[in-house]
C-alpha cells in the first residue's frame, strides 16, 4: 500500500470522519418538476416547491429514496427521535401527516453491500481542468498526461511545490507517494509556470450501506462529475417513469376557441415521448413526436415545449383539443406504434386508432410505461 493510502486509511478511520457529513442533506433522483434535475444537493434548509401533478424523489446519504408528490412547498427536516423505521420513512409519515403526498421507493438499500464497479476503483485527474475528487481507502489516484509538449508541471500546496515527469511512453502517472492527501485537501496544479486548474479531494465514509449511499455522499461532498453515470444508471432501475404536464395558462386551463395552446411536458427519467390532442366524439391528433427533430427521445427533466424547436406546430384551443394525453415508455417503442401516431406531419388518426390508445400502448411489450392526461377548457 502506497504512503498516500496509508495516511488515507488512517484519517478515515478517525471517529470524526466515519460518521456521514450533513446527513440532513439529499441528491435529487429525478423531477418533474421545474426548476430540478437529477444530481441537484437539496439542503435541509432549502426550499422545495413542487407543483401539483409533479414530484421530485430524492437519495439520502442512508441510500433510502423518498417521493414527494406535489402540491408542496416547504423544507426537509428530517426527525431526529430514535425509532424502529428509518429516516425517509419517518419523513414520509411527517409528510402524509400534513397533507402531503409521500412515500418511500423501496430496493435500494436492500441491494445488499457495497458494489465496486472497475472505473470507480481509480480516480484520473485532469491537470487542465479544476475539479473535486472522491477517494476512499484502496482508491488509487493516477494523474494524466496534461499537453503533448515538455512544459514542466508541478503540484503546488500550503507554499511547497512537487515537480511531475511522466516516462515518453505513459499517459498517466501515479500519485506521487510523497504528497499526501486527506479530506479537502487542495492543490494547485501548475503548468509551464502558469497555474492551470485546482484539484480538491473529499474522502467518503469507509461505512457505507449501499452503493446508493456512497453515490450519494460523494455527490454531496461536490463529486458529482464523478459519480453522474452511477446516479443515472439508479434512477433508472429505481424511479418509476412520470410524466408531468402543463399549459402556459397553468394545470387548468381555460382557453377561448382559436387562442393558441403552449404546452410543458417533463418527465423522471429518460424515455421516448407520444403525445395525442383528443376533442369531441373520441377524435384523436397526434402531436408529438410527428416528424419531430430528433425523434420521440426526451431526457429527464428536461422540458419539452410544444409547439417549440422540435415540434413547431401550433395548437388551438377548440372542439378538437379537449384533452392531452401523453405516454412515456423507457425504450424506443416507435417502431411497433402504427406510423398514423408517429409519422408526421399530424394528422387525424382512424377512428378505430383513436378508440383505444391506451390499449394500443398497453399492449407493446419489454417495457415500463406511464401516462397522464390534462383536460383543457374551452369557451
């Protein structure tokens, strides 16, 4: 074990470290919700405001997950009196108590112990870019080639300064064993004379429950480029699929017949995107994705405006936009959709189509499907 691991080791081991850091604090899992995106630090001292119909589902550094479904608009206080459920079950009873609905998404920390995946072993530092790193003990910390020139690159900290040199051939070197690092340990890294990024390192807790815990944690400490791809790959076995829609006249809208119709729709996860306009007698228009840009995909919580840059066609308040209906499948289900509800540009689909939709969707296999619908008022 490399000098630099030893001290990691011994620092973590410290009673002052084990335990996790401003445990009260949460990573945003998915929203629907304005303003929130997966990997967003939620503070207990932060206001959350959640419209009704959306919902934003957060990671505790436990690794539990809590859904908070809209309308609601306050903070996160999570109970501090001891008891038999854990904590995001507390605050969801603490929520449900007030009106509020919540509720606990179950799986992750049962998933068992800890899961080490072979790119989160070794951390590679770019020295061109400033960034913060999470490193636990048996982590190995390499540093990358910065520039194919001969420019001198040094580490530079607390006034000392360590010079690097990688062999002709490498495009990285190991950490040097004669600079060691603990938690917020903060270096300079110079190059050609010239100061080019600062690195930070945060150590994470050696007591982890899941990985789930660890994803959290390292995200709240600031790693969060670092751990990006695992809280996607978690929300997507995780959260189930939710589709939040609004108008700009808001969740009830009352529009008079011709006025032009804006629509918001957002979901939890990444997924592909079918939205029909249904009016009287069971008529039915297709409006996204037919012949959109880019196809039906939409990713999560990003909002997709129709009309707007995707789908430019407009919408008019009348007898044939009485509701909208959307669908969100999490895999590319295009294809076995009949081309009437897909091709572009919309048109009004067979009747014998517009009947039975949710039959139509219900019956595409080999994947996770979730719908909502939003009337919309006319006079």
């Amino acid at each position: 074990m490399s000098n630099v691991l030893r001290l990691l080791a011994a620092v973590l081991a410290t009673p002052m470290l084990i335990g996790v850091a401003a445990a009260e604090d949460a990573v945003l899992l998915s929203s629907t919700a304005p303003g929130y995106s997966a990997g967003m630090v939620v503070l207990d001292t932060d206001r959350l405001n959640v419209p009704e119909g959306a919902s934003v589902t957060l990671l505790f550094q436990s690794g539990d997950v809590l859904r908070i479904g809209g309308p609601f608009e306050g903070t996160i206080h999570p109970p501090q009196e001891n008891g038999s459920d854990s904590g995001a079950a507390r605050l969801a009873a603490l929520f449900r108590a007030q009106g509020t609905d919540a509720s606990v998404i179950g799986g992750t920390r049962s998933t068992g112990g800890r899961i080490h995946h072979a790119d989160s072993d070794d951390v590679l530092v770019d020295p061109r870019r400033s960034g913060t790193y999470c490193i636990e003990p048996g982590t190995s910390v390499w540093i990358a080639r910065p520039t194919q020139d001969r420019a001198p690159v040094a580490l530079h900290r607390k006034g000392s300064s360590r010079a690097l040199a990688w062999p002709a051939d490498a495009e990285r070197i190991e950490w040097p064993a004669d600079v060691p690092i603990d938690d917020q340990s903060q270096f300079e890294i110079e190059t050609g004379g010239q100061a080019r990024a600062t690195v930070t390192f945060r150590t994470l807790p050696t007591d982890q429950s899941s990985d789930s815990a660890r994803i959290a944690q390292g995200i709240v400490r600031g790693c969060q480029e670092q751990f990006d791809g695992e809280l996607r790959r978690i929300g997507m076995a995780f959260v189930p699929p939710e589709l939040w829609i609004t108008t700009n006249h808001g969740r009830h809208p009352v529009y008079h017949a011709g006025d032009p119709v804006n629509l918001t729709v957002t979901v939890s996860v990444d997924g592909y995107v079918y939205c029909v306009a249904e009016g009287d007698g069971g008529s039915a228009t297709p409006i996204f994705p037919a012949g959109a840009v880019d196809g039906a995909q939409l990713r999560a919580s990003t909002a997709l405006s129709l009309p707007g840059r995707r789908q430019p066609g407009g919408l008019v308040a009348g007898k044939d936009l009485q509701r909208v209906q959307c669908w969100l499948a999490d895999r590319n289900i295009s294809a076995e959709l009949p081309s009437a509800l897909v091709g572009g540009p919309s048109r009004r689909l067979p009747d014998r189509l517009a009947g039975d939709l949710d039959g139509l969707f219900s019956h595409v296999g080999g994947t996770r499907l979730a719908t909502a619908v939003l009337p919309i008022g006319s006079e």
